[in-house]
C-alpha cells in the first residue's frame, strides 16, 4: 500500500520542487522535504537518489537529523522568489488579480521558508 500511494506522491513531489528551481514563485525546499519523506516509507533507490544529489542532499540531511534547514538554503530560496517573483509582478503580468495571486503565492513560500528552522552554523559545517 505503501509503496503504490507514497511513491507517486513522492514523484509529485519531486516534480514540484524540481519546478520550484525554475519557478521562482514556488519554493522548492518544502516540495522536496516532502519527496524525501514519502520516498523515506516507499522507496530506498529514489530516497537515496535524493540523499545523493549535490543540490539537494544536505538540504535534506539537515531535515532529517536536525529538522532544520540552512541559513544559506532560506536565503537563496527567499532571494530567488522576491526577485524573480517581484520581476512578475512588476514586468509580467498587467491584470490585477494575477499580481495579487503571485503575491499571495509569494507570501506563503516565504512564510513557509521563515517558519522552518534554520540550522545553527556546527551543523551547517558537518553537512559541508
């Protein structure tokens, strides 16, 4: 049961923050925080892939040993959105509604990024 619900949510998952590095209004950490925890209880092979990954196996590791993510990983997610979300808003999109759904869209990543520990500095050098 396991493997054939979690697996493909962890995939979903995954497919969003993959997007969220792309799409500077969707913030990848969650999206991946949340493929590793489903592939975690569904998948070693996807789950280790993860933990593998250059760009987001310390990221990962923080969360699982330490339920924290780095200071440098909220900056760059933080930067990445309000710029190129702010360069949406402002350049973009001229309907109204679009630009309060971005900013909408916008706010609830940074509050998601701001809400999630951030690692001291010591575990930040382990993962390095």
């Amino acid at each position: 049961m396991k493997t054939s619900f979690y697996k493909p949510l962890g995939l979903f998952f995954l497919a969003l923050g993959i997007a969220g590095v792309a799409l500077p209004i969707l913030p990848s950490t969650p999206f991946i925080l949340l493929a590793a925890w489903f592939f975690a209880r569904s998948s070693e092979r996807w789950h280790r892939r993860l933990l593998d990954s250059e760009l987001f196996g310390p990221m990962i590791r923080n969360w699982e040993r330490e339920r924290c993510i780095s200071c440098r990983t909220k900056a760059v997610a933080l930067v990445s959105m309000l710029i190129g979300g702010g360069a949406s808003i402002l350049f973009a999109l001229e309907d109204y509604r679009f630009r309060l759904a971005t900013g909408l869209l916008m706010a609830i990543g940074c509050a998601t990024i701001l809400w999630l520990n951030t690692c001291d500095t010591q575990t930040d050098k382990a993962q390095s």
